[in-house]
C-alpha cells in the first residue's frame, strides 16, 4: 500500500511545513455548522403536501330551534295542530335537504368519513323529531317512526358505497336523491297520520 508522505528532513521525519503554510495561506477548512436536533427533525419529517388526506366531512347538528318554536305556539294555543303538524313536516324535509346537499358537495371534493357524519346527523334529527311527535301525541310514536330510522342503515350503507366511487356529479346527485326521497316519503306518510287523527279525533 502507499503511503501518503512529505518530504523528510535532516531529523529523518517527515516535513509538513510547505503543507502547513498553504493551509495558513487559505485559512483552515471551517468546521462544519452544526444543525439544531429540531431543525434537522423538520426537514427530514416535513410534510409532504403533494398527498394531504382530505379533510373529514364536518355536518353541523340539526337546527331544531324552529320545530321546538312550532311546538311552543301549539302549546300556547297560537297555532291548530294541523297546521302546527304540516310545519313539523316542511322543518324536517328542510333539515334532510340541507344534508343531501353537504353529502354531494362533500363527495364532490374528495372529503372523508362522510358515511359517518351523515348517519350521526340522521339518528340526531330522528330523535329530536320523534320526541316532537310523542309532545304533539302521537298513539305509537317510537314503532312507528322506526320506520324511518330503520332507512337510516339503507342510506348510511349508499352513502358509503358513493364514498368510495369516482363518478361523475350529476350520478351522486342522482343516488342521493333518491336515497333521500324514500326516508321523506315515509315520514311525510307517517307525519300525515298523525294529522289524520287528531282530524278524526275533533
């Protein structure tokens, strides 16, 4: 192997004085900085923006001020519970279309856990709105609105699966819809009921 060597002396060593000087000349080679543990952290683990997972889709909980505001008129005698019963009805389809909307939207954008978001916003209105037919006397109320929440597991089951699909909007505006559509018509039928026989009742 060869040995990397100056050139000797008169001692016989080797001298590293022409080597010295030209290091003087330059100035020593500068000491690496050393880089703080965090920052270094940051920039090894920094995130990759190009592959951000979608935000979770966030549904606000039911507006039931307006049912509960129906239902006090009933009680203070300002409003018939026929009339009082139709206003009910338009409050929760207005409340399943402000869904139906976000879920589309939603899907529309990549969003994640919309299945789950939606399923807890269904079983919230249905419970606040069963507790409004059980106030307005409904004979039966819980056995009979069970068949709207049993629509729940249905609806929840579709939403997933259009979670999971590329295609286009006006198809998942259209599966929504009639997703929807089934869970309002059965609570209108429902809903009618009920005014039928308070009318019968009179």
């Amino acid at each position: 192997m060869n040995e990397i060597s100056g050139p000797k002396g008169d001692s016989g060593k080797r001298d590293w004085s022409h080597a010295d000087s030209i290091l003087d000349a330059k100035g020593s080679p500068a000491a690496p900085v050393p880089v703080p543990l965090d920052h270094a952290l940051e920039s090894t683990l920094a995130p990759d923006h190009s592959a951000i997972v979608p935000a979770p889709l966030i549904v606000p909980r039911p507006d039931l001020i307006a049912s509960q505001g129906i239902l006090a008129k009933l009680k203070a005698n300002q409003l018939g519970r026929k009339a009082a019963v139709e206003q009910l009805q338009v409050q929760y389809s207005g409340q399943l279309d402000a869904l139906k909307e976000t879920v589309s939207q939603a899907v529309k954008v990549h969003k994640t856990r919309i299945a789950v978001a939606a399923e807890e916003y269904l079983r919230t209105l249905d419970s606040k709105h069963l507790e409004l037919l059980t106030q307005l006397g409904m004979r039966n109320a819980a056995t009979r609105w069970k068949a709207v929440t049993d629509l729940t597991d249905m609806a929840v089951a579709k939403i997933k699966e259009i979670e999971g699909k590329d295609w286009p909007q006006r198809f998942i505006d259209d599966t929504m819809a009639k997703v929807f559509e089934v869970r309002e018509r059965v609570a209108n039928e429902i809903m009618k009921e009920l005014g039928t026989e308070h009318s019968a009742e009179a």
